[in-house]
C-alpha cells in the first residue's frame, strides 16, 4: 500500500511514472534567502500542475467555480532536492485513487533530470460551509490503480489545541490572498505556515547555519475564509539528531482554518551538510510545545 508519509523511492522519482507531464519555469521571484526556489514556491509548481491535469480531465471549470470547490483536503509535500534558478522544472502528475472522501493525486517535480520533489495531494469537494461527497464524475475521472492510502495521522484543528503553542504571530489578510472563488488561496495558507515556521527561529538565525524544509504536512480544513484577521501559532514538537519539528497552527477571524507540520534540517553552510542540532536545544526549548 501507497503510504504517503514514507519517502518516496524507486518508480515515484521516475519521470515515466507520471503520465501526464508539463513544463514550468523557475522565476528570480522564487529564490529565498538561501538562494534556491523557497518552499512556497515549490508548492506553486505542484498545484500548478495538479490544476492543469484537472482541467485535462474534468468536464467542468476547476479554476474556478460558482458552487461546488474542488480544494485540498491536506498535501504532503516532500522536498528531495533543492530546486535551483534559472533552470526549467518538468511536473509530472497521477492519479491514485478515488473515493467519496476525496481523490489522492501524486505530483513530482524533476530538474536535471533529477526528481526534486514530490507531494501527495487529497483533494476533496468543498459545498458552502464544509465538506461534501465528491462527485461521481469526479471519481470516476480520477480513479487510480492504488487502493486507499494510509496517510500519516493528523494534528488536532481546533482553536483550544493551538493554545498551548508558545509562538503567536497575528496578520492581516490582503486582497492577494484571495483566489478566483473569492476565498483564501492555497498558496495564502502555505505563506501563513512558511510565516509561522520563519518567525520562530529567531535562536538559529546564526553565522554558518542554515535551514532546509524537508516536509511540509499541510491540512486545511476551511475553504469558506475570505479576508479577515489571521493568527498563527507555532510550537517546536520534536528534536532529532540534525532535525526537528514545527507544528503550527492557523485560524482566521478566531475559527481554525489549517495545521501544518513541518520537518526541518539544520545545515553547516561550509559543508552544505546536515550539522547537529545538539547545541541549539536549550535555546529552542524556550518555543517547545508542552
């Protein structure tokens, strides 16, 4: 069984495993502070090429739409590689599975030839104030060979759960963040979590270190927010040797909209290799989440 929380290996870093396949190119915009394409970025080119397969398969608009949305449920976005500009990038998506729960599509991105990153999408239908069946066209235009996925488990999503998470950061919404449906785009919510992981790290922001996002689990559980006044809360859960985890939490106008859990990799910026995390964590205790 396809498990989505396991690293990806062997067929799913071949690009032929991906059927349908198009070509995005790299922008200056997209570079970080480490001079590689940021990790919201990477997460464009995944729901980029998620929404052209859509369109390639479904009968009715997915770019937009007067009544029923087609919108993640959760992405699991695993970054194998940095991705580099000015450099193309070729995407390639499947279909896995599909069931009234919502349809499970595999993205994967290659440059130089190279698979630089995969994310496992559970789209669902989203009808007015919450979730819905997905429609049977739409599961018969997205059925897969996969049976069902056993997907890692979630983080609580309630405003109560994000209270013991030490970091608060409050935003406004802006117009850009809306999508065409007038709602908080995909990438709006990406942005909140990458805010909410970069405002607490203050205490490894040093001479020669660095960072890398590793995985980023995303849930969203709101597609009915518009502008409104967005608080992020964010708390350290777990510390490895040259790892750790950022959970994070984000509601809108007080209502839980999305959780994100993110595995991050402290590097020697020398050696561009993963250095320990051993002497940070006394210091890092002080945002840990009780």
């Amino acid at each position: 069984m396809l498990n989505p929380g396991s690293k990806p290996e062997g067929v799913w870093r071949a690009p032929q495993t991906y059927p349908f396949q198009l070509p995005l190119m790299t922008l200056y915009s997209h570079l970080d502070t480490e001079r590689h394409v940021n990790n919201v970025a990477v997460h464009s080119f995944h729901l980029e090429a998620r929404t052209r397969f859509l369109m390639e398969r479904l009968e009715r608009p997915v770019w937009y739409s007067d009544d029923l949305l087609l919108r993640p449920r959760r992405t699991l976005t695993q970054f194998l590689g940095e991705t580099h500009y000015p450099h193309p990038v070729t995407a390639g998506v499947v279909a896995l599975h599909a069931d009234q729960q919502g349809a499970h599509l595999r993205t994967a991105l290659f440059q130089h030839d190279q698979c630089v990153g995969v994310q496992d999408c559970l789209l669902g239908a989203w009808g007015g104030d919450g979730w819905v069946s997905l429609p049977e066209p739409v599961q018969a235009a997205l059925a897969g060979a996969q049976p069902a996925a056993e997907w890692p488990p979630e983080l609580p999503l309630d405003a109560w759960a994000f209270a013991g998470y030490p970091q608060r950061v409050p935003l406004v919404s802006r117009y850009a963040d809306l999508d065409p449906d007038r709602v908080l785009s995909e990438l709006a919510v990406a942005r909140y979590a990458e805010q909410g992981r970069a405002g607490s790290l203050s205490e490894l922001r040093k001479p020669g270190l660095g960072l890398l996002v590793a995985r980023i689990d995303l849930r969203i559980d709101r597609w009915d927010r518009g502008m409104g006044e967005v608080a992020l809360a964010t708390g350290l859960s777990r510390i490895g040797n040259t790892s750790f985890v950022l959970r994070g939490g984000i509601t809108v106008d007080g209502a839980a909209t999305a959780t994100a859990e993110s595995v991050l990799v402290l590097i020697d910026r020398d050696s561009h290799r993963p250095t320990p995390v051993t002497p940070y964590v006394e210091a890092m205790q002080a945002i840990s989440i009780d």
